[in-house]
C-alpha cells in the first residue's frame, strides 16, 4: 500500500508525516481513516527526507492485514471468549440468575487485557515490521512551502 504524504518533522531515522485522505478512504472506514481529511504517521526515514518534503510511503499489504487483526480481531476473539468463561464461572459457582452480569465482567475484563496487551506488543522492537517507509521524495521542499497537496 501506498500513501502520499508531506514531512513534519523528522528526528533520527524516523520522520513524522501528515498524510492526506483518497477518495478510497472514505468508502472503505475500516481503520476510521475514512474519517478524518488527515491522520499523522511515524515512518521510516532511510532516504533522508526533510521537513515540508512531499514523500510517497510504503507499507506492505500483508502487513496492513496483519496490523488490523492485531488491534481489531484480537480483542473481539478475547471479548468473546470472556463472555464464554463467564457464563461457565455462573454455572460453576451455580449463579445462573447472574449469568449475562458475569459474562459481561469477564468479557470486558479480557477485553481490557487484550489491550493491554496489544500496547505492550507495540513497544517491541518487533513492530517496527508494522511502520510505513519512506520511499521516496516526490517534491523537495526547496519549494516556497505555500502550495497544498
């Protein structure tokens, strides 16, 4: 997948870029980028881009897919699993009349965890297989700064 978008700030090898929404985006409202005109990302700056610089991004298709079941599919599958163990906690404990108030308890709880989790995750050096690249500079910012993309 590829984006246009145009530098803000860089810092080291990383590079804070504003990229603006397609006309695709507003179809689809998966990931809420739909949403909004534009979303800020953090992105591998190997090519050296500069502040105000118009840069294409890069990020593999799979790996999309594979960040969206992490923060959407995970949590739905421990939600509904703490639903599950929920009403078998009511049937243990012989509750039955308390049954649905358990349930959501420890759907919500694993639910909670399964963020907590998913942000400990996303501290790893390993995600950074998940983060856009810089590819390329498509307008320098020698330009006066004043055009819009």
């Amino acid at each position: 997948m590829r984006e246009r978008g145009r530098v803000l700030e860089t810092r080291g090898n990383m590079a804070r870029v504003e990229i603006l929404r397609r006309d695709e985006c507003s179809r689809c409202k998966v990931c809420g980028f739909g949403s909004r005109d534009r979303v800020i990302a953090n992105a591998v700056n190997s090519i050296g881009a500069k502040i105000h610089d118009d840069v294409e991004l890069e990020l593999e298709g799979s790996q999309v897919v594979r960040a969206a079941v992490i923060v959407y599919l995970i949590p739905l599958a421990f939600f509904l699993v703490g639903l599950y163990l929920g009403t078998v906690f009511a049937s243990f404990i012989k509750r039955q009349d308390m049954a649905s108030l358990i349930a959501a308890i420890f759907g919500f709880g694993f639910l909670g965890l399964s963020y907590v989790g998913v942000a400990v995750y996303s501290r790893r050096p390993a995600i950074s297989k998940y983060q856009a690249r810089v590819v390329r500079v498509l307008a320098p910012s020698g330009r006066d700064g004043s055009e819009d993309m």
